[in-house]
C-alpha cells in the first residue's frame, strides 16, 4: 500500500497538514510529535529489557 506513494503525494499531504494546523503551530506539533517518538522508544526498550530472557524471540 505505501510502495506505491510518491513524492506529489508527500507534498499534497504536507499541503493539507500546513492547511489543517497553520504555519505557525507547525514547530510546536513537530516538537511534541519528537517527544512522543523519544517517550515511546524508552518506554520500549525499559520493556525489553525488564522483559525475563526465555519469553524473547
């Protein structure tokens, strides 16, 4: 499904997200959107690593 995307599809969607949220709000959602990743990927790796070694594939 994503394979067939191109790059006028990326500058459409990056059209309609500067069109839903405004230029100036765009830093402070690219800001919250890098702390969510940044929380996400600790929380992951605190759980693999409390994870026991047997149930690990």
């Amino acid at each position: 499904m994503l394979a067939n995307l191109t790059g006028r599809h990326g500058i459409a969607v990056l059209a309609i997200i500067v069109l839903v949220f405004g230029a100036s709000k765009l830093p402070a959602l690219a800001k919250s959107v890098g702390q969510s990743m940044r929380i996400l990927r600790t929380e992951v790796r605190d759980l693999d690593v409390d994870a026991p070694a047997d149930s690990r594939q």
